[in-house]
C-alpha cells in the first residue's frame, strides 16, 4: 500500500500548474493613442506591451520609467483587434 502525504500531492500539483498570469500595474497612452500596459510578473518583475508598435519587453531592470518613455516616443496608432 502506498501512502502519499496531502503536502506532498500538493507540492506535485503545483509544480504542474501553470504560472499565475501577470497583473495589469497600469496603462500608459501614446501621443499617438495607443496604450503601455506594464505589467507584474509572477517572479516579481516588470514587462510592459505596445498596443501600438507590439513591443514587448521585459527584464528584470525594467522600470515604469522604461515604459514611459516608450510611451512617450511610441508614435505608431493602435493596432487593430485580431477578429
């Protein structure tokens, strides 16, 4: 008979589960009027995407800082929705 601990089962489940998805911090507008999302990661860390050039970045230096200023010379329109 084998016995495994509720800890245990636990530890193994969460070690498959998926990492929780990253939290909205804020939006920043373009000039253009497109957005910067930044976002916290689930390690703690920052990324932020471009609703208007698709820019994605993300490491563990990034700051709202760096999302402002993108947001500042990013001058590409909101791209339109996939349908």
């Amino acid at each position: 008979m084998t016995v495994t601990s509720i800890a245990a089962f636990a530890a193994a489940s969460a070690a498959d589960a998926p990492p929780p998805a990253p939290v909205l911090m804020s939006t920043l507008p373009t000039g253009a009027g497109a957005d910067v999302h930044v976002y916290r990661d689930s390690d703690g860390s920052l990324s932020s995407e471009c609703t208007g050039c698709g820019e994605y970045a993300w490491t563990l230096r990034i700051s709202r800082g760096f999302a402002q200023e993108h947001a500042a010379t990013c001058l590409r329109r909101p791209r339109p929705l996939a349908a």
